[in-house]
C-alpha cells in the first residue's frame, strides 16, 4: 500500500524537532529507522500529518560506556550494538537479547529509542529495559525528564511520551562483575517478534546464596513485565534443579498472557515457564537433567 499524504521535516537540532512536534499537537510522529512506523503507515495504522526525521540529530547515535552504567542514545541501532565488542563485555544481557531483533534490513536501520518509543509487548529493547532498571532521558516542549523504564510502558504500543516528546537516551545501570544471567525467547521464525522470552540475572552472596535477583518477561501481558514474585523465590536461596522448578511454577502463575493470533496464552504461560528454567539452567550452570 502506498503511504498517505503527509508533511516531512528533517530537523538539525533537537530543539527544532521539538518545536516541529509541538507545532502540530499530536498530529506529528517522529521517524527515527522507519522500520515500524512505515508499515504502520502503509496500513494506515497511523495518520500523522507530518513526519519528524529525526535521523539527522547531532549526538543521538553515541554509546558512552563507563563505570556509572552504559548511555545508549536514541538513534543507536541494533547493527550498531551488535558490532561494538565493547558492549557485548560490558553489558553481555543487552547484547544476547538484541541479537534476536529482526533480520539485517531491520537491524541497519532500527533503532533503540523507536523500539522502545513503539513498545510492542514482545519486543526485545523494551525487556531488556525494564528487567535491568534501566532509565530514559526524554526531552519535550516542557524540558528533560527523567522516567524510569518500569513506569514508560502503559500498555500494547503505548508509553507515557507527549505529543511533543522524543526520547533522547536510556541509560543502563553498569553491569557488576560476576554476574550470573541467561537470555531466552521462542519465536516461530528466526527474526520473527518472540512468542515470548526471558530475561533474568543475580549475584551469589559469599554463602553461594542469590541476591539482587532481577527476572523480567517479554510477550506474556501488554507490556514487558519484572516478575517480582519470581525475584523474591530466588533471592535468599542457593541455585539448585527444585529452586529453578519452584521459580517456573512461579512464574506460570504470575503472568495471565491474552490470546492473540499467534499464540493461546495457555501456550505462552507454559513457554514462559520453560524458558525461565532454560534462563536459570544456564545462570547457574546447572543439569536440569540432574533431577531426581
Ligand atoms: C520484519 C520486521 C521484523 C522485526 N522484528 C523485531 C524483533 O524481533 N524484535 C524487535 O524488538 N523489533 C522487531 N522489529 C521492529 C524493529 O526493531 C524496529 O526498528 C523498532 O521497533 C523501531 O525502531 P525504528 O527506529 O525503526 O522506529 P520507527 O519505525 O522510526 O518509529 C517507531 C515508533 O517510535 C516513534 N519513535 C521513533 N524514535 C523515537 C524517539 N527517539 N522518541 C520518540 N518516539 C520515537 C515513532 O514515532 C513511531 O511511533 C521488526 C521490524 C520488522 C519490519
């Protein structure tokens, strides 16, 4: 389908971008990779009447690491993740879930701040956003603010953005050394949106106990989602075959996935479970094979 008709502006500095935004109060979006806006607007999933490149934009596309956490600006894209060797050291959760977006089309031009702007419940950036504490540098015609990933998200392909909002940067906490983590998601095809996926980190305490323990879930409501109750079986305790069992169980009965297209959520409840006990096979290292 063809695209409807509509106004383009490629603005130099942010501050035109937002001007350009609030100009037309909630009739502009901003395009970043395009990779999601434009089948939507083929679709007519989205009507804007004007379209915002913020490709352009001077400083959006830096990866600052340093002791104080990982800075990733808006228009970081995948390929860009994927290629500096740098981040796969110095936050190795974010680069094994990234590897899972999309195809290489995709991954050249998709960026962070699109994905996380769209939130589609089963993506990947969003996940990773929301289990590690991550937080968002947004600018709008009112100034910066600061939000928290765990409060961006209000529903499928929604966020608490403004009309004359873009996000800037996500910040991620530094990642501490010793880390136990796993990445695991199932989807129909290689590149395809996940079914759903898993994401989940701790530390061993010097008595070989859990703590800190972060798990989060992408696929299973209409937003990614920590699950908490899962948190707080593991922390306190040591990894073994009963406890990674005892935290599927948990974790099946936290979520309520919908039916969609794609799955029942009776299937994604259950492969949430699975794949959590995949994810803290892995973080401990252990047989799950080992069960008596
Ligand atoms: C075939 C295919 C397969 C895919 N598979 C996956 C997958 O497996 N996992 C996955 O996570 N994604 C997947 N995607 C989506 C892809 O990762 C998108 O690139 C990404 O979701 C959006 O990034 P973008 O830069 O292309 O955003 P755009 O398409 O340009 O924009 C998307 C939305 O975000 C808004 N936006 C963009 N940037 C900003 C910003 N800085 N501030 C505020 N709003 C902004 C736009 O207004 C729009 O509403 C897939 C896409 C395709 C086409």
């Amino acid at each position: 389908m063809k695209l409807p008709s509509l106004d383009y502006t490629c603005p130099a500095t942010l501050a035109e971008a937002i001007a350009a935004l609030a100009d037309h109060n909630g009739d502009a979006k901003v395009i970043a990779g395009g990779q999601s806006l434009m089948p939507m607007l083929a679709f007519r999933l989205a009507a804007p009447k004007l379209l915002v490149d913020i490709g352009r934009l001077p400083g959006l596309d830096r990866i600052d690491i340093s002791e104080d956490g990982i800075d990733l600006g808006a228009l970081v894209t995948w390929r860009m993740i994927e290629r500096d060797a740098r981040l796969a050291q110095a936050h190795p959760l974010l680069a094994a879930a990234i590897a899972h977006v999309a195809h290489y089309q995709v991954r050249n031009r998709g960026t962070i701040g699109g994905s996380l702007a769209h939130a589609d419940p089963a993506a990947e950036m969003p996940g990773v956003a929301v289990t590690c504490d991550a937080v968002l540098t947004i600018a709008g015609a009112n100034g910066v603010r600061i939000v928290p990933a765990a409060g961006f998200f209000r529903g499928g392909l929604e966020t608490v953005l403004a009309p004359d909002e873009l996000i800037v940067s996500v910040r991620l906490p530094s990642w501490r050394r010793g880390r136990r983590w796993g990445f695991a998601e199932f989807a129909r095809r290689r590149g395809d949106f996940a079914l759903a996926g898993v994401a989940s980190y701790y530390h061993l305490d010097a008595q070989g106990e859990i703590c800190d323990a972060h798990a989060g879930v992408i696929g299973a409501a209409d937003r990614p989602l920590r699950l908490k109750e899962v948190e707080c079986v593991l922390n306190g305790q040591r990894p073994s075959v009963e406890l990674i069992r005892q935290a599927a169980d948990v974790a099946r009965s936290a979520i309520a996935p919908p039916d969609d297209i794609h799955a029942e959520g009776a299937y994604r409840r259950e492969l949430v479970g699975v794949l959590l006990e995949r994810v803290l096979a892995k973080a401990g290292d252990i047989d799950m094979s080992e069960a008596a």
